[in-house]
C-alpha cells in the first residue's frame, strides 16, 4: 500500500470516529434533552384559580385541624379498596341523575383531591358553605340537578375572580363572548362574570340548554368545557357513540379528564370526613349579608370609611367590581354588606354619595368639591400578542401602565406569549382627557378654598369626610391632612369648620 493510500486510510478512519463520537454527543444530548411530561390540564385549572389575591385576602389557613369524627391522627390519609369505592359511588348514583361510575380515571381524580391536593379540598370545604346555598338556590328554581354546584369547584375553585389563561372569568368561567349570550356584561369597570348571582344563573341557563342538545348530563358537562362544537366532532369520529366514555378519546386533552374529575370532586365532598379532610374556614367569612341599589359612583374607600369595614371585605362581597369603584350607569349597581351594615348604609346614604353626581346643580357658596369625575376609559379591546411585544411597549400604545395591563388580564410575570390574548381598557381621546381636566379646575376654582401666607384652608360642608377632601387636591393624602389638624377628630367633621389642607406654593 502507498504512502498515498495510507494516508487516506487514516483520513477515513479519523472522519469516521469523528461521526462516531458526534453521534455519541447527539445521543446523549437527546437523553438530557428529554421531553417533558405535560401536567395534568385540570389541576392546571385548580392551581391557577387558587394562585390569586383573592384567595389571600380570604386568610384561609394552611394548618389542617385535628379532629375528626374517624379519630384519625392529623397526617393520616385513609385508603380504601375499590369495592368501598364503588359502594359509595353507587349510593351517589342512586340519588342522582348523573351517571357517577368509578373507574381507573375516576380514581385518579380522587386521589389527586383526597391525597396529593388535601389542603386544597379543606378550603374548598370551607368556603362551600357561602357558595353553595347560593348555587343551590338557582340550580332549585331552574329544576337542574343539585350536584352541578360541584362543578364551580373544577372550574374556578370557588374563586369568583379566577381567570384562566384564556380569558374565562369568574366561578363558572365564563368566555367574553359566552357571557354576553348570558347577559354577563363587561366594562372597564364592572365585570359581570363575577357576580355571584348573575354568573350562577347563567350557568344554569348555559347547563340546561347543553342538556337539551344531548339528553345527556355527560355530554352536557364536556360541552361546558370544550363547547358543543367539539363534543359532535368527537360523537362523529368515534362513529356516532353517545357515550362519554367511549367518545373521551376523540375530546380535546383537558375535557377527558373533566368529567372524572366532575365525579370526583361530587364523591369527595361527600366523603371528606372519611378521608381524613376537615374544613379550613376563612377568616374573612360573613354568612349573613344583604344587598342595596347604589344609585351613584362611589369608591370601596368612601364606603369603607363611612361604615368602618375593612376595603378588603368589600374587595370579597363584591367580586363584580374591578377597581374598587362603582359607576353610576342610571340603572343601579348591587353593593353587598354585611346585615349589620345595610341599615346604617340607607341611614347615611345621601351623606356617602348623594353629593357624588357629575350634574350636581352648584350651591350659592361655590360649586361642590365633592363632585367626582370619573375616570374616562372605553370599553375593553381585545389584543393579541405579537412577535417582539412586551407590556411595555403595549401600555406606550394604549396610553395605560404596565401594572393596569397585568391587573386587567391576571398576570404575575411580565412574560407574554405570542398569540397571548390580552384585554386593554384604552384611556378616552386626548380632547375627552382635555375636558375633564377642565371640569376638575372649574371645581377647584369655584370652590370654597381660601389661604393664608402659609397654609390652603378647606371649609367643611355636610358629608365631607378628609377622604373625600383629600381627593379633591392633587398631591394630598388623608394623612397630610390628620397631621396639619392635630386633635381634630375625622369622624366628627362639624361643618363650617376649617380646616389646613397643604402648605402654600
């Protein structure tokens, strides 16, 4: 053999354990490389209804109690063999016009609320006694079945102000455009899909034309969570079965397991106290509230202030309200309290809103600084992230915050996805703005506002609190004015009284 020949020889082999080894390295990026596991799409749903502000204004606790009727030690987590299971499935179904079966999907589902998500399961168990009375209620008068308020547990867990990554709002998760079928009316600063009442009803009105469609509550069920669209493509690929468990296959991933999962939740709620699962109460908990018709646009804080209630009980009852603010749209909004409260509301009504009106005539002494002019925004736009987009450059074009973007749309990262549907309340035109500001300066000018050489002074009207003064002066808070009138007490304002509100200049 050649010099020549010899030479290619080792060239070949070189090249060839070349390829030898870069094959070596591609196999074993391709084992560390490798393909995760998706999570399940229901617990997904759980973990982002519970991941909520919401849920920590409640105060709901993580310590399990320890009692319980089956004197269980307080980490215990009881198991049965299938026959016990399917015992108690048997006895759901007897009283029930759903088919409940147990089966190995079932299963899963159970564990998952019985073991793995125990915690969970106790708060739910404490806060269904403020919802389920109310589902009950209108599940009762629309002749649906009882068990279908277990289904707010799957879809929101109790979470009026849950938003999935879709844009479903509310305990029954209800889409934009499915709302508005409903009646559920969306505004910049109202959303409807969280009334308590009014997403209930619509859920039943929704369930039971779904029911009708399939004379199936199965079916019913999976045509909540994916639409009736998908159910029939699944009833026709599968060859024109009727059955859940023999179209599942053919449904979109998440509905599979919705249904079990349905099944599940009913059987656990039922069986808690033999699994080990105590309620977690919440602190903020008030059984006993009652409604009244506000006429006028008020803020949770004037009403907080007025009737000593915690801004966050109001944020619970009143879940509808977006920004802590409701507006004056000439039909009445419902404002929930507690009973105890409802009478001192209606006693001091004209003094915590009545002043509040746009058309407010003005009085011999000056114009009212108590009117307010609410906030100019139009109603929502619905954006679909693009290639290079980030919140900020969003907000620069819609003339909002980034803050307000996230608030709007339940975000807790500033990350956004392409194709990411996002919900924009864009501020009013320039000229709107414009007047606005006009009618604001007309109101301090006109008013009764007077100065020395160090101080502006305010004179005290009837229904004045220093919230509502404070608002009316830029850069000024309730505290600047409680430490320029030491000793004056703000829940006695006597009216004619003046009072400093901000240094001079």
């Amino acid at each position: 053999m050649g010099k020549n020949n010899i030479f290619t020889l080792l060239l070949a082999i070189f090249i060839s354990s070349t390829v030898v080894f870069a094959n070596d390295g591609d196999t074993t990026k391709t084992k560390t490389n490798f393909e995760l596991k998706p999570d399940d799409p229901v617990l997904m749903m759980i973990d982002n209804a519970m991941l909520s502000k919401y849920f920590e204004s409640l105060g709901i606790g993580e310590d399990m109690p320890r009692s319980s009727k089956f004197k269980y030690s307080v980490d215990s987590i009881p198991d049965f063999d299938n026959e016990t299971y399917i015992r108690r499935m048997k006895k759901l179904d007897a009283n029930s016009p759903f088919n409940f079966v147990f089966n190995a999907h079932v299963k899963a589902y159970i564990n998952l609320y019985a073991k793995r998500r125990k915690k969970t399961t106790a708060k739910m168990l404490g806060l269904a006694p403020i919802y389920f009375p109310i589902f009950e209620e209108q599940l009762d008068k629309h002749n649906l079945p009882l068990e279908l308020k277990y289904l707010a547990i799957v879809e929101s867990a109790l979470n009026p102000k849950a938003k999935s990554r879709v844009g479903a709002t509310g305990l029954w998760q209800f889409m934009y455009e499915t709302g508005k079928m409903y009646n559920l009316n969306v505004t910049s600063y109202h959303d409807e899909r969280s009334d308590v009442y009014k997403s209930t009803e619509a859920a039943c009105l929704y369930l039971k034309s779904l029911y009708k469609m399939y004379n199936n509550w199965d079916l019913a069920l999976a045509a909540y969570n994916c639409g009736p669209g998908n159910v029939n493509k699944a009833i026709r690929r599968s060859g024109g079965k009727t059955d859940f468990w023999e179209i599942m296959s053919f449904l979109p991933r998440e509905t599979n397991g919705y249904v079990p999962a349905f099944m599940a939740v009913a059987y656990v709620m039922n069986y808690a106290a033999e699994h080990n699962i105590q309620p977690i109460k919440p602190q903020i908990s008030c059984f006993k509230v009652d409604t009244v018709m506000v006429q006028n646009h008020v803020t949770f804080a004037q009403i907080s202030q007025a009737l000593d209630i915690p801004l966050e009980f109001l944020e619970y009852f009143n879940p509808t309200y977006k920004q802590n603010f409701i507006p004056a749209t000439g039909k009445g909004n419902t404002l929930c309290l507690p009973a105890e409260k409802i009478g001192l509301f209606l006693t001091n009504e004209d003094q915590i809103y009545a002043l509040n009106t746009v058309n407010k005539p003005k009085e011999k002494e000056g114009l009212d600084l108590n009117i307010v002019v609410e906030p100019q925004r139009n109603e929502s736009i619905v954006y679909k992230v693009k290639s290079g987009d980030g919140l900020a450059k969003i907000a620069q074009q819609y003339n909002c915050r980034t803050t307000q973007i996230k608030e709007w749309n339940n975000l807790t990262s500033d990350r956004l996805q392409v194709g990411q549907t996002l919900y924009i309340y864009p501020k009013a035109s320039a000229a709107t703005q414009q007047k606005v500001q006009e009618v604001k300066s007309a109101q301090l000018n006109a008013a009764r506002v007077s100065t020395d050489q160090k101080y502006v002074y305010y004179t005290v009207k009837p229904g004045d609190t220093f919230y509502k003064i404070a608002a009316k002066f830029e850069g000024t808070s309730v505290d600047d004015i409680i430490k320029l009138n030491k000793g004056l007490d703000p829940r006695s304002l006597k009216q004619g009284a003046k009072i400093k509100i901000k240094p001079v200049g």
